[in-house]
C-alpha cells in the first residue's frame, strides 16, 4: 500500500469541511470545528456565516483561536455581541450547523462532556456543557468528530449532556426541543457516520482509506446500521492539503495532534 | 422531568425591585484602591458572578486580591470560565456552584488539583448550560423570576439543573423555564471607565450587560480612567453605565495574563506554567505563594512574569503588528 501523504487528523478536518453548502451559518468551538469552517471558507463555503458563542460574528479567521473569546474569533468580524445573542440566533432558527465533541457518544448521538461516574460523585470531571447543550438543541444539524474507540461510542454514556436523538424516534420532540433538530453527521479518525432517518439510529457512511467495517465495527461499543455497499471516504485532495497546512493551521495546532 | 439540583442565587422580583429602588443614582465619585475595593465589597455569603470569557477580559487584578486578602465568598456561577473561577477556588472550596463549563482553559488543558475538588464530591454542581446562564443572568437583568428556553430539555443537564419545565399558553409548546439569577456581587473589567461608573467595553461583551444589571453589588475594573466628556460626546460606548455601578477601580493590565482585545494578548506562557504546576498541590501551592501571596500588588505579579517588556510583545501580538502567529 503506498504510504499515506496525510494523517487522520487532516482526513477528518477535510471530510469534515466538505458537508457545508456555501451560504450557510455555523456555529463552532476551537480545534478541529474551525479548522474545518475555516477550510471549508477557503475552499468550498466562502459566504459561510461563522458565530462563536462568546459573540464574534462573522469574523475572518486569520489562524486557529485559543480561547472561543479570542481576538482570532473577532478578527474582521462584522459583529461583536453576546453569548444570549449568539444562542438567540441559534434557538430563532438561524443556524444550519454546529459543530461539536465529547468524551463519550451514544447510538442515538447523545453526548457527555460533564462527568465519568456518578454525577455527585465523579470519577472524572469535565468542563460541562458550555454552549453544546444549546447548539445542539437550537442548530438544525449537529456535526459531531471524536476519535473512535468502544470506551467513547459507547450505549453506557454516563450522563447525557447534549441531546442527540435521546431515546430515538420522536423523543426530541417530545422532551420539547424544536422540531427537525438533531444529529447529522458524525466524523472519526476512521469513518464518516450518519443517522437512520427512521430508527434515528447511528449508521456507517463511509469508511476511511485503509479501514475496514471490522475495524470500525470493532471499535464501536454498540451496534451500528450498515449497509450492504460501504463507500470510502474521499481521501483529502492536494488543494484540501496545501490550504489546511499552510492558511488554515500553519503552526500545526490542530493537525499537529493525534486523531486518537 | 423533575430537576434534582440545588437553586443558587434566586431572589424573589419584588425583592429585588425593592433592592435596587434604594440603590443610589447619584452621579458619585465611586473610585476605589483595589484593596478596599475587596475589602469593602466582597462578602462571605456572596454569590459572585465574573465578567469576561475565561481566558479574555477577565478581573485578574480583583480575583488576586480577593486570594491575598483571603476573602471566601458562599459560591460563584462557572459560566465560561477558566482562569477567573479557578483563582476563586483557590482561597477555599465552595459548597455548591452553578457551572456551565469550568475547571479547564479551553484548548489549553485543564488544572488537575482544581479538578480534584469535584472528583472527590467536595462540591455539589448544579448543571446548566452557557446559554442557559446567560438566560438566567438576563431573566434578572429584566427584572423577571425565569425565562422559558428551549435549551437543554431531555437531558442529564437539565436533570442536575434547578430549572422547571413549563407549558407555553400560546403555542401548547412545552419550554424550560430557567430561573432568574441575581448575583450579590459582580466584578468586571473593561477598557475604559470614569469616576461615575460609566464602562466601555470593546469586542465581545459575553454576558457583562445582563450581569451587571442582574447583580446587587458591581464592581468595575478599568485599565484607565477617561473624563465623563469621552461617555457625553460617544454615549453610544457607554457599554455599561453609572446607575449599575458600585466601585471603580483602576488597574493598568488588570486583565493580565488574560487577553484585553484589542489591547494586549492572553500570556500563553503564563497559562502553560500554571498548568503544570496544578499537577501536584506542592507544586501549585509554591505557584500560588510565588504569583499572588508574594507579590505585594498587581504590578509585582506582572514585573515577576516579564513586566512591561512582556506586556509589548502581547501587545504587539494581539495587535499583528509582528509576528500574530497565535
């Protein structure tokens, strides 16, 4: 096999970055989300409307921001606002996608980012919900990457701190969270994902150049939908690649990392 | 679904109508030193409510006297916080917070001692989300007891948190209603002040507006104080103003190692030391004495991390004027 001119982390951002039509609105975090919003506005998207939640609207990303309050999230932005600004676009129906991770998913594609064990008394602690719980609830579609292992996609999920399908068909409506919200696309270090359209349930899309379905299969702790014919994923192209290592994240701040 | 966590900083509306018919309109001199700032308005029983996101414009000066002068405060809302609510626990562990996202500094990595006071059940959180905060902050700042949101309904989040699910009249829908959160004290940093009170803030304003009329007590750190003639001629950068406010105080770099938009960048070299020192308490603990205890005010804080040659290339950063690579 010839040796692969690109890591996972780079296939991701790519895969990624090729889901938004241009015209669309975003709102992302730091990491690989905005390096994908921001490849994907030099590439595919150029009219894609970027928000942060801490208020910058619109900006011109020049690198990968620190801090989702950073002078990179208001650089050339058209708008510095609020945080219930922000998540009032999001709940008016203003937003197409957000883009989000978490340390453990279900089939439904609910996520946990607040705690491993009981809540009260934790084994792990993490940061909590910050604006993925609103995101999530508010934004029409949910892109979500994480890295891929049974111990994150898993159906024990300790706490559900972002709605995905919930218990799946018809629970979002129910629990009373706006209609035609919910999970879209899941991406890994080793497959695209997407969502039953019935069952609401978790079904593989493509798998990564040099990945089997056994692989995947193996390393997801619940049972995915899979079809007959699986597709491979698109490998990044020479555009994708100079763009996203020389514009997007020259300091290798988020390509530097590993996927896993 | 019925929520199971603790309700923080709730008041009843006609209380608070009550409260803040008596509190001064009067345009006062309300220039404070920043240690009688701490020492005059900062209570045990308070709930304090920090402005700023995390790792930009956020009080550093105030918070590192509240450590020095060993003042504790009852609990505080971890509402995109990193830096800011970190230093808070620092001077004791509070019994319960109200927490969105906390105990880490975003893409930088999170302070292990500091985690450890949540993993081992020392503090009883109650769950929200960013938005949802933000929503309580302005459910108060309108003078209300809740807003309806259609945030984190169906999930764990909303389980731990003190909200109530509520059915819309309108439209059959079925809302959560959050409750109003009016805090007993606020601290704020801004660009630039006057002696009244009146705040400019430039770049992201977070929740700072809605806090600042939510709380009982505001407290504003400015990096300079301007003549009340720059709010008269531009009233239109009057971000917060005079009639909110209680002490003003000002502190050159007061947001310092956090970023001030526009102004000087977040010290990622500070950020990066006090994260390896939360490894072990030991070596947390020198860090601490080191940076705060020891230093007999903000500007020996700055002077040990660089000093004024620091601040200019955080300035020469946040301003590209060389080399903006972060």
């Amino acid at each position: 096999m010839k040796e692969k001119y690109y890591n996972e982390m780079e296939l991701m951002i790519c895969a990624a970055a090729r889901i938004f039509e241009d015209g669309v609105s975003v709102s992302v975090g730091t990491g690989v989300p905005c390096a994908a919003v921001m490849l994907s506005q030099k590439l595919y998207a150029p009219n894609i409307l970027i928000l942060f939640e801490a208020g910058g609207i619109a900006p011109l990303l020049p690198s990968m921001p620190i801090s989702v309050g950073d002078k990179n999230t208001m650089y050339k932005a058209l708008q510095t606002t609020s945080v219930s600004d922000a998540m009032e676009m999001n709940q008016r129906g203003l937003v197409d996608y957000c883009f989000l991770g978490g340390a453990q998913i279900d089939m439904y594609g609910n996520l946990n980012s607040t705690v491993i064990g009981s809540h009260d008394n934790p084994k792990v602690r993490f940061p909590g919900s910050g604006g993925a719980n609103d995101f999530a609830s508010s934004a029409w579609r949910t892109i979500i990457v994480s890295p891929h292992s049974s111990r994150r996609f898993t159906n024990n999920i300790d706490f559900i701190t972002t709605p995905g399908y919930l218990n799946g068909p018809n629970s979002r409506e129910k629990a009373g969270l706006p209609q035609g919200t919910g999970p879209y696309k899941i991406i890994t270090n080793l497959a695209v994902m997407n969502f039953d359209n019935d069952e609401k349930r978790m079904a593989l899309e493509s798998v990564h150049p040099g990945v089997s379905v056994d692989d995947v299969v193996k390393n997801t702790g619940f049972e995915l939908l899979i079809d007959e014919h699986i597709e491979q994923t698109e490998p990044p192209s020479e555009d994708e690649l100079r763009i996203l290592r020389n514009e997007v994240d020259p300091y290798r701040v988020v390509i530097g990392k590993k996927a896993q | 679904m019925d929520a199971i966590g603790e309700l923080l900083g709730y008041e009843d509306p006609d209380k608070m109508r009550e409260f803040f018919r008596k509190k001064s309109k009067k345009l006062e001199n309300k220039i404070m030193k920043l240690s009688d700032a701490v020492s005059e308005f900062v209570a045990e029983s308070d709930y304090m409510a920090i402005g700023g996101f995390g790792l930009v414009r956020i009080p550093t000066a105030f918070l590192h006297e509240v450590i020095k002068q060993q003042r504790k405060v009852a609990t505080c809302a971890f509402f995109t916080s990193n830096y800011d609510t970190d230093l808070v626990l620092i001077n004791g562990i509070m019994k319960s917070v109200d927490m969105s996202y906390g105990i880490a500094l975003e893409a930088l990595g999170s302070p292990k001692v500091l985690r450890k006071y949540f993993e081992n059940g020392g503090i009883k959180v109650t769950e929200w989300s960013n938005g949802a905060l933000a929503w309580r902050y302005k459910a108060a700042a309108m003078g209300l007891s809740f807003l309806p949101i259609r945030s984190m309904l169906g999930t764990d989040t909303e389980k731990y948190s003190a909200a109530e699910e509520i059915i819309c009249p309108f439209s059959g829908k079925k809302y959560l209603a959050v409750p109003a959160l009016y805090p007993d004290i606020a601290v704020i940093h801004v660009h630039e002040a006057d002696m009244y009170g009146n705040a400019h803030i430039k770049g992201v304003l977070v929740a700072d507006v809605d806090i600042a009329k939510a709380s009982k007590k505001v407290i504003i750190t400015a990096e300079r104080i301007v003549d009340t003639e720059y709010f008269r001629n531009n009233p239109q950068n009057t971000t917060i103003p005079f009639y909110l406010v209680d002490a003003v105080v000002e502190v050159p770099y007061g947001g310092y190692p956090a970023e001030m938009p526009y102004e000087y960048l977040f010290d990622i070299d500070y950020f990066k030391r006090f994260l390896q020192a939360a490894e072990s308490e030991e070596t947390f603990d020198k860090f601490i004495k080191e940076n705060i205890y020891e230093c007999k005010d903000f500007n020996e804080f700055i002077s040990l991390n660089g000093g004024v040659e620091r601040i200019k290339e955080l300035r020469n950063l946040e301003l590209g004027l060389k080399g903006s690579e972060l």
